[in-house]
C-alpha cells in the first residue's frame, strides 16, 4: 500500500482538514505521514490525539535549527533536500504527495487506481491542476480505463511546447506520482522555490527515459478530485513573486491554528470550498489587531490577482 505524504510547515488547521478529507474518500489509503518543516509540537500533538496512527517525520530546520532563523537558504534546512530524502527511501514505486493546504473533495479506490497506474506504468496522476483552463483535461487523451461505473483514468500524452506546459506533465505536489521521477525533479535542485528548475529537471528525466524507450504517461481522473486554498500560504515570500502586496504570514496562520486549537474553528468549515471569511475573521479578531486585518485583506486580494492572471478558477 503506498503512503501519502503531506509536506507541512505552518498550518495544521488545514492539514487537520486534509487528513479527514482523505479519511472519508480515499478508500483504502495507506499510512499517512507529515513532512514537517516547522508546525509547532503542540499542535502536532493535537493532530495525533486526533489522528491516530499519523507519522511525523521532521527536517532539520526543527530538530536542528539554524541559529539565525530567518537564513533558511543554506542546504541543510532546504526542505526539498528533506522532502527527497523522505520519499526517496520509501520502498514502494509510487508516492502520493499533497500540500498542506489541500484537501481531497471526491471518492476514489486507492488500491484499484493503484493496480492500473501499475499496470500501465503511469509517471503521474494528477489530483488538482489548480483549477486552470490551459491544464485541464483536453483532446490529447490516449485512452481511457474505465475501473468502475464512477471510476476513469484518462492518459494523455501532451506536447510541451514551454516550461510552463511542463505542469501537465508534472505537478510539485497534488497527485500520485511514480517515485524516481519526483525525486528527479526535486533532487540537486538549488532551492525548493527554484520551480523553473525543478520543472526543467522533470522534462530532462522525461526525455532521459523516452531516450532510453521507457513507456512515460501520464493521467488524471478527467475532473479534479483535490482542491487547494487560495487564502493562505505558508511562503515566506507571502505566495510568490506575483504578489506585490506582502505580508508575514506566520500571524495568520498562528490565528487559525490557535482557534483551532482551542476548538472555535471547525477543520471542515465550509467544506467542500474553503474556510470561508466569517470563521477565518472569527480567528483573526479575537487574536491580531484590525490593522493585521487589512493588511491581510489587501494582500488577499493581490494574492487572488494572480492566480487569477494565471489562468485559475478562484471562486
């Protein structure tokens, strides 16, 4: 039974979330274990009083912290570095790898779908594309394996004709993925938001194995079945170069956390969307200023700017 791996950092509020979502749709799943590059022990204590059974695996930014901690570049608490050696060691061929932010929001048979992307030597299955147009399903299907009357896997073969179209062939995270070509993508890369690089790195092990006559597909269910939030981040950039507005987004998060934590904010809050602004300004009132507040707002606002520029459905 493969293992799904949630990277996390800051928000257990939400992996909280992820892990009941996968609770009640992924049938069949096997261990579940956290990747985790900071989430503090107390609420990882919480997760497990909650989830038992969960694995906490941690890098070295928590076990050896860096002694200035805002110099997290050195390769030593690079998670990427962390992340690779994780599921590198992993002894089955494949890997589910989630965000998290994420949480699944339809049902599937794990084992099942796993038997046919071992069958037809899938590199990846695509959960999420984020919900942009350009990624979704299209007319480059090869074919469809029907497993049950509510069950499909659609492959495609795409052309890639830009870097950027490298994500219908490889997502960082979102999906089940064949091993070796994850952690060929990530391995060597100079840092974990270096994403340029790491999608060059995928296509090059692409064409490798092409080179070399290996079977290299690719599939989704021909829907996504996992969604991401569009209202936090876990960046210390605040969410990226395509946003203007910044914030720290540590305060914000620790407000959901604690709320959390305390019991006043539901993990499933407005599921199958996301948690929405009444119960996320709830947390914040009651633990930030009004100034923190608006800044949050602007910066929210810029953050969905860009997501939207690049082609995603935020409603």
């Amino acid at each position: 039974m493969i293992t799904t791996y949630i990277k996390c950092h800051s928000r257990a509020a939400y992996i909280d979330r992820l892990i009941r979502s996968i609770k009640r749709h992924v049938a069949g799943h096997g261990p579940i274990v956290l990747l985790n590059d900071g989430v503090a022990e107390k609420y990882l204590n919480h997760l497990r009083t909650l989830h038992f059974g969960i694995q906490v695996r941690n890098s070295f930014k928590v076990t050896d912290p860096p002694a200035d901690p805002n110099d997290l570049r050195q390769q030593r608490y690079d998670p990427a570095k962390f992340w690779v050696r994780e599921i590198g060691r992993d002894p089955n061929g494949y890997a589910a790898i989630l965000e998290e932010d994420t949480w699944i929001t339809d049902s599937f048979d794990l084992p099942l779908v796993m038997r046919n992307l071992e069958a037809n030597d899938a590199m990846m299955l695509r959960l999420s594309w984020n919900s942009m147009a350009r990624l979704a399903p299209s007319s480059e299907t090869v074919f469809t394996a029907v497993l049950s009357e509510n069950l499909l896997i659609r492959y495609y073969s795409p052309t890639i004709g830009h870097l950027s179209e490298v994500h219908k062939i490889f997502m960082f995270a979102h999906g089940i993925f064949r091993k070796d070509y994850w952690c060929a993508a990530f391995g060597d890369a100079p840092e974990w938001l270096a994403e340029p690089a790491i999608l060059k790195r995928a296509l090059d092990h692409l064409h490798q194995l092409q080179a070399q006559g290996g079977r290299t597909r690719f599939c989704d269910f021909g829907r996504e079945v996992a969604r991401p939030s569009f209202s936090s981040t876990g960046r210390s950039d605040a969410g990226g170069h395509g946003v203007a507005h910044k914030i720290d987004p540590r305060p914000y998060n620790a407000a959901l956390d604690e709320a959390w934590l305390a019991g006043e904010l539901a993990p499933m809050a407005d599921y199958p969307a996301d948690i929405g602004d009444a119960a996320r300004l709830a947390a914040f009132k009651k633990r930030l200023t009004q100034r923190q507040i608006d800044e949050w707002a602007l910066w929210r606002a810029d953050y969905l700017g860009m997501y939207r520029r690049m082609g995603c459905d935020v409603a």
